[in-house]
C-alpha cells in the first residue's frame, strides 16, 4: 500500500520503488524534495492487474435512468459487462439477504445476474471506496458504496458492502459479496491489522 508523498498523486495504478537516485543539480546532487525519512526517487505504471480488472467491471455496472434491457443485445451486454474478462466458469454469489437471488454460474450466470439486478434499479452507482489485493496475488477486495433507486417503488438506496473477487489466468473465476468489509479481508486473507 502506498502512503501520500509530498502531494504526488497515489492510486492503484503507481508502484512507489524506494532505492534513492539523486537529482544532478548545479554543482552536486540534490534529492527531490520530500518529508524527512522519505526515499521515494521514482513511480511507474504498472500493467493493469486484477484490482483494475474489477473496477473496470463495476464501471460497466452502472445503470443510467432510461437503460432499455429489452432493446439490448446479447453483444451490446457483453461488451457493456466485460464478458471477456469473466471466467468461462465463473461463480457470483450476492451479499446474503439482497433484493436479487444468489448462485450464478458461468457467462449465462453473469448476464442473468445483471439483468436481475438491473430489473431491482432503475438506476445504480457503484462507488469503489477502495481494492486491496490479497498476498495470494489472485484475490482482490473491492468496497464499495453502492446508490441507486428501486425500480418499482422509486425508493433510494444507498448501502456499503464488499466483494471478493479470485482470479485465474487474468479472468474473474469467483465474485462473492459481503456486508462488512472486514468478512471479506478475512476471506481473501488479507491480515487486518493497522486497517480501519
């Protein structure tokens, strides 16, 4: 996890290395200027992993007011769900409880899963709070704040939840909600010490 540096910009999508390489100025050296103990020297881009795999997915989630599913292709909802990033035997689980059913299986699964979901909302918003991955490397933690209005009774919902989503080959393989965020780092087993 990286830690905010003398205002430079700190996402998922920077790596910070912390062997120093001095600036040449003037006459000598001089280190850039950051707080005192910091070695920071150089970001790079990483190449997208599976943290951005999963908000790339939760961007395709989003419902506007006026989204016609019946008007929608079996193309146009692939490609708006990202099918190509799912696992040929995906497994989705809901956060238990939730106005849609659980237990989706494969890429039938996931559109099924979106279209129940879409049928609850008539428009939704997924905010990604946040996407930790997991030490095992093939698991991330997404929390998000999730807003939207209920289709039927127009009522406004806003809830926060987690999901653990596991990874084989670049592909989603699983996606299981949580209520607390704390459940869903203890199944990705990401240690909760120094966390909030």
């Amino acid at each position: 996890m990286c830690t905010p540096v003398a205002g430079l910009p700190v996402s998922t999508d920077l790596l910070v290395l912390r062997r120093p390489e001095p600036i040449r100025q003037g006459r000598g050296f001089e280190f850039p200027s950051l707080p005192f103990g910091t070695s920071l020297t150089r970001l790079r881009r990483v190449s997208p992993g599976n943290a951005e795999i999963a908000r790339t997915i939760w961007a395709g989630l989003e419902i506007e007011p006026g989204l016609e599913l019946e008007s929608m292709s079996r193309e146009e909802l692939d490609r708006r769900l990202r099918i190509d990033l799912f696992d040929e035997d995906i497994e989705i689980r809901n956060v238990e409880g939730s106005a849609t059913a659980s237990g989706y299986r494969g890429h039938d699964g996931v559109r099924k899963w979106a279209i129940e979901v879409w049928e609850v909302f008539s428009e939704v918003r997924h905010e990604v709070l946040e996407v930790v991955e997991a030490p095992d490397g093939e698991s991330v933690v997404s929390v998000q704040r999730t807003r939207g209005r209920m289709r039927h009774s127009g009522l406004e919902v806003e809830y926060r939840w987690a999901g653990v989503w596991r990874f084989r080959d670049g592909k989603v393989r699983s996606a299981h909600g949580y209520r607390s965020r704390t459940t869903a780092f203890e199944q990705a087993g990401i240690p909760q010490k120094g966390r909030g």
